[in-house]
C-alpha cells in the first residue's frame, strides 16, 4: 500500500533523488562507533538535533495552553501540569530537554575543537556553530521567563541588568529587551515569548540548514 | 543451518530492526504529546448544574425574557457569564423556557422582535422566524426547533438547566 503510493508520487515528481541526497550517504570507518568505540563522540552533533527536534516539538505543544500574559501565564502553565493529560511529561521534556541540548551543544563543540576539525576548509561552518550556540542561549534565556514564576521573573532581572550594563547601547537594549525603562512585566512577557517562539527558532533553523548543507558539501573531517 | 532458505535478508532484518526501534522512540516522544494536545475532547462532560431564574408567579402566558448568571470556569480562567431564555407559561400552567439561539447559525432571537410578526421569535440576521411554542416558521432560514431549557421547578422557583435540541429532549 505505501509502496503503491510511493511508487504513484514517485512515478510523477521523481522524489527519489530528493532523499537520496539526504539520506544515502556513506558513514566513514572513524566516525562509525561499530567500528571503533570512542567514536561515539561523532554522535554529539546529531544528538543535539535530535534533543532540537523534541524541544520544537513539545514547544509546538505547550503554546495550545499557554498565554504569555503576566495575569495568566502562571495560572495556564499549573493548569497545563496539574489539569491536562500527561501535561507534566510535555512540560518536562520542554524543561529537561533545554538543559540537555546546552550539554550536548557544548559536548559537539568540545569535540570539533579537540579534534581540530574546525579548521580549513571548516572555519565557516565552525561560525555558524558558534551562532547557533548564541542563539541557543538566547532560546534558553527567553523560555526562562515564560512561566512567569518568581524565579523566572527575578532571573530576568538580572539578564536585564546585565544587558544594561553594555557601554553606549547598554540602557536602549534593556529597553528594547524589555519593552519598558523601567517596568519589567507585560511588555516584557509578550516581547519574550514572540522572541522565544518566533525569532530565535527562525534563526535557528536558518543556521540549522546552513550548518547540515555544509557538513554535507565538505564532507566530516578525517580521521586523527 | 543450509536445510531452509534465508526468509529474511540480513538487510531486510536491519532494517524492520530499526524501523521497530526508531518507531518505537518517535511514538514514545509522541504519544504524551498528542494525549496532551487531544485531552478537552477527553473531557468528561460536565452534568447541567440548575440555577434558579425566575418566580413562576411573575411568569405571564407572554414569553419574557429572563438573564442569569453562571460561575464558569474556563481552564485557568474563571468568570461570570450571563446566559438567558424566554419564559411563558401555558394554558395548563406548565412553563416553556425556550434558548435565544438561532438554530440557523446561532444569533440571539428576540419575542416580538420584528413588529411585522408581534406573536412569533424573530431572528434579525437572517429573518428567521419562530413559532411561540419554538417551531420554526417553514419558509425560514432555521430548520429546527428552539432548543428547551432542562427546567425544575420548587417552591415556586424556576431552576433552568442546559438547553437541549428538540429530538434529544
């Protein structure tokens, strides 16, 4: 039955050079952990996307509860985990998932630099690492605020002051960051949600293809 | 070893293997979601709570209007919301309690709300006319009846429930 439909759209758009250029590729001897054990440090980079994947997911999830406003955002994320079917499991991955990617991140970058395989004719690609690393602190920093909770509120505080602290453009980013030069609340709140869900995953997946399209283009690098 | 043919190719096993495995982790990570997403279907329905409207003596053999409030509590978010029905009693001293929703496409009727038709429900989006015991006039966008308010009646109260379609009631 699938085959019959595959071989229909196939007949007729020729998909399958489509993800065969995606998938069909050979995993070299020194990155594959079958062979050689301590390759499995070549797994960190995929791991992150996978950990990616479930944030986006649950992500997508979680946004058919919550509201980002200061009145209800509280109120709808302890209905989502007290009131809603397997409501702590979404919100969880969401909270462990965010942890877990940074490690991963960080593992994947620490494993690129030990191995030098940053260098040319990788340097962009290492660039664009580094931006997809910002850009997941920033994820990480937005979604900190959501749930609008004591801790959430006071840490952004802080990420406030801090930015404030940058010379020259230190007072207009926080107020940028905060919508107000002073208040930290409903402007706040609606400005880092629309970063945390709409900016910043934009960015994201922008880097994503350019990060996947080039490891492919070049080829992962050999081994030690 | 070499009596039976190989059924299965080594590849074909890799691959229901993995196709199993990966199966397996995508609707482990999925399953919570989707019962996450899908759960007000799942909902229970909440059974008609009645509340009282009106005196049945102050009610007259012309349909009037009466307003309540509920408590309702909408997830996270809790409030007053104000429902109402037009009321009459009958020759034998029973009470009609009609809904004012259209059964068109769900505007608000009004008794009398057309002076053409002084004696029957009149819808003003679309013309839809009802008869005073809620039957829609034929020829009219509407093509059912009124719905009826689940009633109670103590003390000389009038408790008011949900409103039900004609066929259910």
């Amino acid at each position: 039955m699938m085959q019959k439909i595959y071989d229909w759209i196939d007949e007729r758009v020729d998909i399958t050079p489509l993800w065969r250029d995606i998938a069909d590729h050979e995993v070299p001897e020194h990155v594959n952990p079958a062979h050689h054990f301590s390759a499995f440090v070549y797994c960190f980079g995929g791991l992150t996307f996978f950990v990616t994947v479930i944030q986006v997911l649950s992500g997508m999830f979680l946004t058919m509860y919550y509201v980002p406003d200061i009145e209800n955002a509280w109120r709808s994320v302890y209905y989502l985990q007290t009131e809603v079917a397997h409501g702590q499991i979404v919100r969880g991955m969401h909270h462990w998932g965010a942890s877990v990617v940074i490690v991963m991140l960080f593992l994947h970058t620490l494993r690129v630099f030990f191995q030098g395989a940053y260098k040319k004719p990788r340097e962009l690609n290492w660039m664009v690492g580094v931006l997809i690393f910002f850009v997941m602190l920033g994820l990480g920093l937005t979604g900190y605020l959501l749930p609008w909770d004591n801790k959430a509120y006071f840490a952004t505080l802080v990420t406030l002051e801090i930015a404030e602290g940058v010379p020259f453009i230190g007072e207009a980013t926080k107020t940028l960051l905060a919508g107000d030069p002073e208040i930290v609340g409903a402007q706040t709140l609606t400005r880092f949600f629309a970063i945390h869900v709409f900016f910043l995953p934009a960015a994201l997946f922008g880097l994503m293809a350019a990060h996947f399209i080039m490891i492919r283009k070049q080829g992962i690098s050999g081994p030690l | 070893m070499s009596e039976k043919r190989n059924q299965v190719s080594r590849r074909q096993f890799l691959n229901y293997t993995l196709t199993g495995v990966g199966g397996f982790m995508a609707a482990g990570m999925l399953a919570p979601m989707v019962r996450f997403a899908i759960d007000p279907v799942l909902q229970p329905q909440g059974k008609g709570e009645f509340t009282a409207v009106a005196q049945v003596d102050e009610i007259t053999s012309e349909p009037q209007r009466v307003d309540w409030t509920i408590d309702q509590v909408d997830a996270w978010y809790e409030s007053e919301v104000t429902k109402s029905a037009w009321v009459y009693k009958q020759e034998d001293g029973s009470i009609v309690a009609l809904s004012p929703v259209c059964k068109h496409l769900g505007c608000v009727v009004a008794w009398a709300g057309n002076d053409d038709y002084p004696d029957q429900f009149f819808c003003p989006c679309h013309d839809g006319r009802y008869y005073k015991d809620g039957e829609n006039v034929p020829g009219t966008p509407p093509n059912a009846a009124l719905d009826r308010f689940q009633q109670r009646i103590e003390d000389g109260t009038l408790y008011l429930g949900k409103a039900i379609p004609r066929e259910e009631a």
